[in-house]
C-alpha cells in the first residue's frame, strides 16, 4: 500500500461534500485553533534537502521537557531498548493483517503471548488483541453491557474526563443512557451508587486508580453493582497492577485500560492501545481480534484467530462495536516489554512510581503545596494552595520542568514515576517554594 494517495481538488471536494464539510477549515473545527498551523511561510521552489532542513529548523523551536512531573493518562516510564529493537523487525513493521494462519503464525504468536500477559496482569480469563486506546476500550466495554431491558450505564465522577466523554459519545451513538456517580472526597460515593443502580442497570465504570491517583474500594463498589444485576468495569493502571489487587480479585466482569505505560513512549498522545479482558461469560462479547493456540495436522504447536473483528462481516447497523481492527504494532511493543521486565521488574517500576510519588508530595507540601485527599495514592495526587497554579507551573516550564496539570481553580494534579531523581523532585520543589514563597 502506497503511503501518498494523490488526489485532485475537485476529488478532495467530493469527499468533504459526502461527509457533510464545506471545507478543511470545517473537517478539523474540533481541534482548537491555537494548535493549528495557519501557513508554513515556506520560499517555493526549495529542493527536498532544503525543505527538510527548513522543516527541522521549525521542529528545534518546540519545547521537549527533560524533566516531567504530569500524568493524567499518559506517562513517562523507562522503555527498555529491546522493545524498540524487537518493534522495528521489518517482519512485524510490515505485516498487517494475519488471517492466513499459515503464514502469519509470527506475528499471530506475538498477539497470543500479549493476551497472555494481560490475562496475568487483570487476572481475567480472555484478552483480545487490543483496541485503538484506552478510552475507546472503556467505552467498548460499556458497549459490551448493553442489553434490551438494561440501557443505563454508570460511571464514577472520579474517571478520566477524556475517556468519560469517549464513553459519552458511544453511548450518545448507541442510544444508552450514561449517569455520572458523584464523587465523596476525592472517590466514588458508595451510598449514591447503591441508591442510584436499579433493574435498568448495564454497568458501573470505575477506574483505578482513580483520576486523582486515589485506590477506591473497588471490592465494595463492584458488589454493589453486582447486587443491582449490573456488570462491573475496572479501568486500570497497568503498572499499579502489579502491586494491587488484580481486577479479578475484586469481581470486575471486564478489565480495561491504556497500555501506554507498557513500552510505549509518550509520543504527543499516540498512537496508544487499549487493553481489554474479560471473564469467561463475557469472551464472546470482546471486540477485535482474538488469537487462540491450537496444534496443526502434525500436532505441533500453531496459532489461529480464534474470533476476528466481527464488524467487518455485517452491516453497520447490526454491528455492536465500532473496531474493525487492533493495535498490533503497539500490542507487541506492550508484550515485550512486559516480557522483558517480567514480574519482578514490573513490582519494581511500580514500588519506584509509588514511592517518588510519596517523595514528591512531602516535598511539595514543605514548598507549600497541601494534598488536597488525605487518602492512599499511587503515582498521581492533587494539591491546593492560594497562589495561582499557572504561576507555578510557567516557574517550572522556565527552569526546563513540566509540572502538574491544573485541573481546578488552586488544584493541580501531580505525578511522579520511575524517570524521576531524587535531584529533579527537590529541584522542582525548590522552584514551587520560591514562587509560593514558603
């Protein structure tokens, strides 16, 4: 398949008219317009080694942060170099969709092992081979829910706001009905979801951890959901997995999450993948592909596609799912290196990530930072305090620091990983205390 598909203008107006555009302008009106390049500005006539060195000249002017205190959805791990070298095989970078078994059975062991893993890591009984990121996985798992006489589906406050409007958009397409459960200092508030779930109940979403960092009591919140007759979805942190208590141990039906952590760099937001398992009811219902082990005519062991993206065999308004396809770049990317770090190494990533985050948020409560929830945290906490978070975080962009995310008036959302020193949380402290003047 090429990579360039020429077109005429008169080609590129027909398609803009079939999907109801007028213009470019009007196709990218979603995306705010102080991200938007208006005019490169670029001299005509420039030959090709001109107008790369031009280009790169334009890219040095971007700011890259060495030093990253922000989460929020996606975070800065260390990446084992095997996973790159592995990755870029030309025998995984080119082959792309392995129905004829025969000659696929690389790249269908590779999508096998990563379900494995995943399966190890939720404790579930089937994974599929990913979907396009982890807010389209919650929203797919909401989907999968669904039933005639059970179209409500309930999400916590405390969720990603991302993937609460990924999920609001399916539902909006699937005509399912989606009703937030507040939130009680800082995590979902049991009594109102016990109140509020009835026998039109789907699901209940929850994350965890939770948007601010917080361990809710999933155990508590999934038995309520249970009692109701509704299904029970944990979004899930796949790093604070191999610390706590698996998604199975606390009674989700279906597990989801980002697999960003897993391997995959940061990237300017892509491209992720969202990981989805499920209990053995639920296996039939997963979206995507699922590989599957078996023995071929000779009893040698061989790999199938158990289940393959039942969406491109139907009619669009039959269909029950929106993927047609599966991450499998990034899904291998995510095996190797769960792989390579193997159980041990991951407990570790995740003992670093848990206890720098504790590191950071004493440092920044003597700077004069208070933690807003007095409850137990991962990597992510927020904090309060009366001086402006945008003066704080432009003190730290100036000192080559990428601070929290301000997500309310006086509040920011703080992270700390692995990547983070000793040396670079007190130097980031330092900045927070001159400006806050503590």
């Amino acid at each position: 398949m090429g990579s360039y598909l020429p077109n005429t203008k008169q080609e590129q107006q027909e398609m803009l008219s079939e999907i109801g555009r007028d213009s470019f302008d009007a196709l990218f009106a979603g995306i705010p317009e102080e991200v938007k390049v208006k005019e490169l500005h670029l001299p005509s006539g420039l030959s090709e080694m001109e107008t790369i060195r031009t280009m790169e000249e334009l890219a040095e002017k971007n700011t890259i942060f060495r030093h990253i205190f922000r989460g929020a959805g996606a975070y800065h791990h260390y990446i084992p170099a095997i996973v790159s070298s592995v990755s870029s095989k030309e025998e995984f970078l080119t082959a792309y969709t392995p129905y004829q078994a025969e000659i696929s059975q690389g790249i269908l062991q590779s999508i096998f092992e990563y379900q494995t893993m995943i399966c190890e890591l939720t404790g579930m009984d089937a994974s599929n081979a990913s979907v396009y990121d982890g807010a389209t996985a919650a929203a797919e798992a909401v989907a999968m829910c669904r039933e005639r006489k059970r179209q409500t589906a309930y999400v916590s406050a405390t969720v990603n706001p991302q993937v609460l409007s990924v999920i609001r958009t399916y539902c909006y397409g699937s005509g399912t009905e989606v009703k937030l459960v507040p939130e009680k200092e800082g995590v979902t508030d049991q009594e109102a979801l016990a109140a509020a779930l009835d026998d039109t109940s789907a699901c209940f979403y929850l994350q965890q951890p939770n948007y601010y960092g917080i361990f809710e009591d999933a155990e508590a919140l999934g038995a309520a959901a249970h009692k109701a007759g509704a299904k029970f979805i944990m979004g899930c942190n796949p790093i604070a997995l191999a610390l706590m208590k698996t998604p199975a141990e606390c009674g989700a039906d279906i597990a989801v999450g980002e697999g960003q952590p897993l391997g995959l760099g940061l990237s300017f937001g892509g491209p992720y993948l969202g990981f989805m398992a499920a209990d053995a009811r639920m296996t039939r219902k997963l979206p995507g592909r699922i590989v599957g082990e078996t023995k071929d005519r000779d009893g040698r062991r061989a790999f199938v596609l158990t289940l393959q993206a039942r969406e491109q065999h139907i009619r669009r308004e039959k269909a029950s799912s929106n993927i047609c396809s599966n991450q499998a770049l990034c899904a291998l990317k995510a095996g190797v290196y769960m792989a390579a770090m193997g159980e041990a190494g991951m407990k570790q990533a995740a003992s670093l990530c848990l206890s720098k985050a504790h590191y950071l948020q004493e440092s920044l409560a003597k700077a004069g930072l208070s933690l807003k929830y007095e409850k137990p945290f991962f990597h992510e906490f927020v904090t309060v305090s009366d001086t402006d978070p945008e003066k704080i975080l432009s003190a730290l962009e100036q000192n080559g620091i990428l601070g929290g995310l301000s997500i309310a008036d006086k509040e920011i959302l703080w992270c700390a990983t692995e990547m983070n020193t000793k040396a670079e949380i007190d130097a980031a402290a330092a900045v927070v205390k001159e400006v806050c003047g503590a």
